[in-house]
C-alpha cells in the first residue's frame, strides 16, 4: 500500500505541528481531572461562598455569627486595601465584604442597630445568599433583645441553637457521580476541539501534498489504478483519525476513569460519530486550501470558531439564543448538544436517549454531506477522472 | 531616503499574508468568537426568581398561604406530588417542597438555587421555633414579637465596589488587546532578519547599500510600528464600535497605552531576531510562545488565571510584558487613581529600553566576512 505508507509519513513528519494541540488539550484536562471528586457524596450539602469579613467588634455575639455564616461561606483572608478589595472582588476571589463597626454588639443589645457595610456584586445569587444567612441569625437576636435581658455570650448561644433546626433534604440522584460526569462531559466536548484540530491539519497535510501537480504527474505514471489510489489515501485518512480518537480514549483511561456505563458507551458512540464528521470537514478543507500557511490559519478560525459558537468551551446554556442558532448550522453544536444529554442521564431510559441519537444522526447527515462535497470538488478540481 | 525606504518596507510587510492574517484578522476573529460566547457570562450570576413546587394535601391551610407569602426569592407553584417529580426530572424545578407531618425537600441534585431555597426553609422552620421558644417563656410578649416579626430589620448597607462595573468578562478583552499588540514582535521579527545580512538575501543586498546600518533599522522599525499601530486602532475601533464593548471612559489613555504597547511589540519581535542564533521557524515559534503564553497567563483563556499568578507567582507579573498591559487596561478600568496604571506603564517603558538595547548591541558594526 504505497500510497498508505507515505501519507503515514507524511503526518509523522508533522508530528510536532499536531503535538501542540494534543499537548494543549492534555494539559488542560489534568487541569480538570485533578479537580474530578471520584468520591458519591449520598447527603446534600450546603453550597459555600468565598467571602471576607473585616470585624472591628471582635465579641461573643459577632464570633456568633461567623459561625452561622461558615455554613454558608468560606471564608477568605483579605488585606484591608482599596485596590486588594476591589482585585478580589472582580475575579471573584471573594464575592461578600463584610465590616462589622465597634460597638456594633452593645449597640444591638440596647435594641439600637448599627448597619453593617457589604461590598458585594451587585444582584447576584451569592450576595442574597449570604444576605439570607446574615439576616435570620441578626433578627432571631432582635427578637430575644426586646424580651429577655441577655448579655452577648447569652444571646449568640440561644441564637446558635435555635438556628441548629434543620428541614430534611431528599436527594432523588445518587446512583451517578455528578463529578465525573461533569468532568466527561468536559472532556468530551475538550476532545471535539482537539480532534477536530488535528484532523484538519493532518488530513489538510495529506492532501495538498499529494495533489501537488508534480506528484500528481508522477502518480499518474505508476501502474497502481487511480481508485486504488484515491481509496488507500482515504483509508489512511481515517486510520488517522481513529488513532487520533484511539489516543484521547486512552488519555481519558490513564487520567482515571474507567468506568464501563452506558453514559460511557454513548460517549464513545458520539465521539466516534463526530470524528467521522470531522474527517468530511477536513476532506473539503483539503481540497481547498492553497499554501501550508494557510492549512494552520483554517483549522485555527474553522476549529476554534465552530468550538466557541458551540459550546466546547462555554457552556450551552450560558450562551445566547441566536449563537445557539447559528451554531446549530455546525455539528460541533449536535456533538456537544449529546454530550450534554448523555452528561445529566441519570437512568437509562428510551426517551432519554433521543436526544442523544438525534444528534449522533444530524451528525451522521453532516458527514456523508460534506465528504459528497469533498468528493465533488476534489473531480472537478483536482481531476481525480485524469489521474 | 527614509520615505522611500518606509514606503517599501510598508509595501513589504502588509503584502506578507501569513503575518497579516495573524496580527490582525486572528484577533478579530478571535474577539467575535470570544464576544458570542461570553456576552451572557454576566447573566449568569444574577439572581433569579426559584421556581419551586409545594406539594400539600390542604392547599388552602394557613401554614401555605404563610409560606407561599413567607419570601420574594421563590416562585411557588401548587403541583400534585406525581406532577412535581415529574418537573423535577425534566428540570423545569429545582425541587419541590413536601408538606407532611415534616416539611421535607427535595431536590435532583445539589447547587446554589438549591442551597438558597434549603436556607430559606431551615430560616422559616427555625423562625416558627424561636417564637413558639419565646412564646413559652413569655406569653405576655406575644404582640411584641408580633410586631418584631412582620417589621424585619435590614441590617445591611451596600458600599460601592469599584467605579465601574465588575464586568468579568472584560479581562479576556484585555488580555487578546495585550495579545494583539504583542503580535507586533511578528513584525519586528521580520523586520531584523530583513537587515541581517547572514539571515536574509534581501538583507545582505540592503548591507551594501551605503547607508548607516542603524538608520535602515530605525526606518524599518517604523513602518512596523505604523502599521502595528494601524491594526491596534482598527481592533480597538472594532470592540468599541462594532462589538460595543465598554472599555471603560478613558479612550484616550487607552488608546496611547495600546500605541506604547504596540512599540514594545515590535521591539520584542526585533529583540527575539537579533539576540537569539537560532533558525527564523524558531524564532516565530518563540514569538508564538512569548505572545500567546503571556496572554493565557494574563487572562485570555481562563478569567481566574490572571489573579492566580498574581497571587502566587508575582513576579512574572512584571516579567510577563503581556500581563502588563492588560493589567494596564485593567488599572484604568477598575481603580480612581492611576498608580498602578503607571508602575505598569514604567515597566513597559523599561522592557522597550531593554529590548532596544539588546537589539542595537546586536546589530552595530556587525560586519560578515563570509555569508
């Protein structure tokens, strides 16, 4: 199989090109796998915010309502600086600020309120949350203060304990770990940018170099028949990409999951879909492109772009109507769209799985689609009739 | 002479695809994709009314009507139980309230509307203890408590954080400016393996010509600058104009921080082609590296990076030319005074220094005996 083996050459030559983006990818997925929890918590567990609290009142009563608090927040270390407030603030390192004046606890114990002043982001879910914390523990005390003369180690430890009450939380899904699934999810929809990246440099590689004029010239004086030719460059091309998806499968075995699930096969499934897709993308960039510079600025624009539009790198849902719209036009956008589904399966049911399969099928159209494009162009441009 | 060696030079390099299509459509392109997929980012952690389900064998009790009533975070509707499940799996809920002989929760999985719906519950249950408590000790204070209950206090003032929106995602745009202009070493880099006569044939053609070997320079380094500055000002126009992003209200100092930017760009690149003896492949390589890994550690790719290194490496804060211009760009968008603007802008001025020098040792009196 001559023609085979130099395209195999030819895509060993440009391992490096292609090494920067499976470094890139594996890079950032240890980056996220060493944050995956394999560990099924079965109880339901407050969520935490990062906030500071800057006390000039350091009393039983205020320590009171740390501890409240900590069950609500994670409290974060602030120097008292303007600009450190404001840097923690907008890359929210902290999202709550609080500062408790001097004399705010005898203050509340003579039923006289001092205000307490918050530097938070404004409207959002964390600040009401805390907000929420802040405000029950503060008038469970006021409702003491006005009745019972306590003093403030009294007053937090009557306030502690009544707020020790606690309705009971029925978790429906446990049988799943959210943890590596969110993380599959991610590396799924990771490895849809990775693939796709290399696919087209590798097979964009191939291509222009055998339909160089000169090597087309010399190809078409060997005795091996043009079909042969056109079939063994295809076989090669997806030799590649399935060792390509080969690779990231045993990339995700060694970064720890090796879990055998349904959710699992059906990963695999749409993964092995899109790279048959990605492979009839490549074709017709192959047979477009002009220059081997140009090769790295198209799979740049086409990878990058069809990934952010989709959703590889932002999650759908924090994206707007119309991207999702125009993004719907790719398969990158049916790709994720079934990652995501499979991602929340909490059981396997049938109609949990057409959403899945529509989009491994919408995918499926795409692909013989654009590999009849790369067809049509490659004969009339290329000739393949003359070879 | 320097019009007419400016005039080529900048026929040269806008006529260099290649260099053209990274410098300034990528970035482009980059800040469209970078936009459709963050505008919403913003909207995310605004608060939202919860839609919850309340399941009660009596729907008109009193115990429902006060909960329903008890909280403006929650939007409650009546379901049956078979109903609410069934929401809750589809995810139209986040939960439903059960109302037993206990009030129970429940919930599909864990998460912040569930955290601030369990809170509430647990705040009323407890509310409804510390008066039936207070009750029992005090009976004769009931009005009292009453009073207290329907007049709750707000403990809290809110205190202005910053004097603009804490928009996170403006730290990418900052960061692909201070990429963009970064990108400018591209131009510098051709720039100085064009006068370097063991480098180039245009270059040794160039070194015959009688005529100081730091003037060519200094007249090719121009015509990059102009045209670097060019493309910083249509990108800048394009974010502020087309894509409508706030960059905050000082244009003016935005803009001549992006034209500094844009002249350390270029430096860095002529720096690169000069300092280092390795093949030009290499030396775009680490252009590539040295643009691109400066922008990921200021913010491009991940909001939460910049900090990060800021925090715990905070020296390449100052090494990383990149980092200092968007933290330029961030100092004048976050801070009243311009202190830190300025640290970052001196540092800058002393890295373009830096690189000229470098780059002048380098390329004086050079002379080949055999090329």
């Amino acid at each position: 199989m001559p023609v085979f083996k130099v395209c195999m050459r030819i895509i060993k030559h440009n391992l490096p090109a292609l090494g920067i983006y499976l470094a890139i990818f594996l890079g950032i997925s240890v980056l996220y796998a060493t944050n995956m929890n394999q560990e099924v918590d079965p109880n339901f567990s407050q969520s935490k915010i990062p906030m500071a609290i800057m006390s000039q009142d350091d009393t039983p009563f205020t320590e009171g309502l740390k501890e409240h608090l900590s069950g609500v927040a994670r409290f974060v270390d602030l120097e008292d600086d303007k600009e450190a407030i404001q840097d923690a603030l907008y890359f929210r390192e902290v999202v709550y600020i609080l500062r408790i004046p001097q004399g705010f606890t005898d203050d509340f114990l003579n039923d006289d309120y001092q205000m307490l002043e918050k530097t938070v982001i404004e409207d959002a879910s964390n600040t009401y949350y805390i907000d929420l914390a802040l405000d029950q523990y503060l008038n469970t005390a006021r409702l003491y203060v006005g009745i019972e003369s306590m003093d403030a180690t009294q007053l937090a430890d009557t306030v502690l304990g009544d707020l020790e009450e606690e309705i009971e939380v029925v978790v429906t899904t446990t049988a799943s770990n959210q943890s590596v699934m969110a993380f599959m999810v991610q590396y799924f929809n990771y490895l849809g940018y990775g693939l796709f990246s290399i696919l087209i440099l590798g097979v964009s590689f191939t291509m222009f170099l055998l339909h160089d004029v000169d090597v087309k010239n010399r190809n078409a004086s060997s005795p091996i028949p043009k079909g042969r030719i056109v079939r063994e460059h295809i076989f090669a091309n997806v030799t590649f990409a399935f060792a390509a998806l080969t690779f990231f499968l045993i990339a995700l075995f060694v970064l720890g999951v090796r879990e055998f699930t349904i959710p699992m096969l059906l990963f695999v499934l749409n993964a092995i879909v899109f790279t048959l897709c990605a492979l009839g993308i490549s074709f017709v960039i192959g047979t477009l492109v002009k220059s081997k510079a140009a090769i790295h600025a198209v799979a740049n624009v086409v990878a990058l772009g069809l990934s952010f539009l989709s959703g590889v790198f932002v999650p759908q849902f924090l994206l707007s109507d119309t991207v999702l719209k125009v993004a719907s036009f790719s398969p990158v956008y049916w790709y994720v769209r079934a990652n995501e589904y499979i991602g929340q399966m909490t059981e396997v049911s049938p109609d949990r799985l057409v959403i899945p399969l529509q989009g491994m099928g919408i995918q499926l159209i795409f692909a013989i689609m654009f590999l009849s494009i790369a067809l049509v162009i490659g004969k009339r441009k290329w000739g393949l009739k003359n070879i | 002479m320097y019009g007419h060696i400016l005039k080529y030079r900048l026929m040269c390099l806008t006529k260099d695809k290649d260099n053209m299509f990274w410098i300034l459509i990528f970035p482009i392109v980059l800040s469209t994709l970078l936009y459709a997929a963050l505008s919403n980012i913003g909207n995310q952690e605004l608060f939202h009314q919860i839609p919850l389900a309340l399941v009660a064998e009596e729907e008109e009790s009193e115990e429902v009507t006060r909960l329903m009533n008890a909280t403006d975070l929650v939007e409650f509707q009546m379901m049956d139980q078979t109903e609410a499940q069934a929401s809750l799996e589809n995810e139209e809920l986040i939960g439903y309230v059960l109302m037993d002989e206990e009030m129970k929760f429940v919930v599909q999985t864990k998460g912040m509307e569930q955290s601030i719906v369990r809170l509430f519950l647990n705040h009323y249950r407890q509310t409804v203890g510390t008066v039936e408590n207070i009750m029992r000790n005090h009976p004769e204070q009931m009005g009292s408590v009453v009073n207290r209950l329907e007049t709750r206090q707000v403990f809290t003032t809110p205190v202005s954080a910053a004097r603009a929106k804490l928009d996170p995602m403006l730290i990418f745009f900052f960061a692909l400016i201070a990429m963009t202009c970064m990108y400018g070493a591209y131009l510098g880099l051709r720039e100085a393996v064009d006068i370097q006569a063991n480098l180039s044939d245009l270059a040794a053609r160039i070194n015959i010509a009688p005529i100081h070997k730091m003037k060519t320079f200094f007249y090719s380094i121009s015509a990059a600058v102009i045209i670097q500055v060019l493309i910083i000002s249509v990108l800048l126009a394009y974010l502020q104009f087309v894509l409508k992003i706030n960059l905050g209200d000082r244009s003016v100092l935005i803009y001549l921080t992006s034209v500094l930017g844009s002249v350390l760009g270029v430096m860095a690149g002529a720096f690169i082609g000069t300092v280092l003896k390795t093949s030009e492949n290499m030396k775009n390589a680490i252009v590539t590296i040295f643009s691109l890994g400066g922008a990921y550690l200021a913010g491009l790719m991940n909001f939460s990076t910049k900090y990060t290194v800021a925090e715990n490496v905070p020296i390449l804060t100052v090494l990383n030319p990149v980092n200092l211009l968007a933290d330029a760009y961030y100092a004048l968008y976050m801070f009243d005074s311009l202190e830190r603007y300025w640290m970052n802008i001196m540092y800058m001025i002393g890295f373009i220094i830096l690189f000229f020098l470098g780059t002048y040792m380098n390329v004086r009196r050079r002379k080949y005996a055999s090329i």
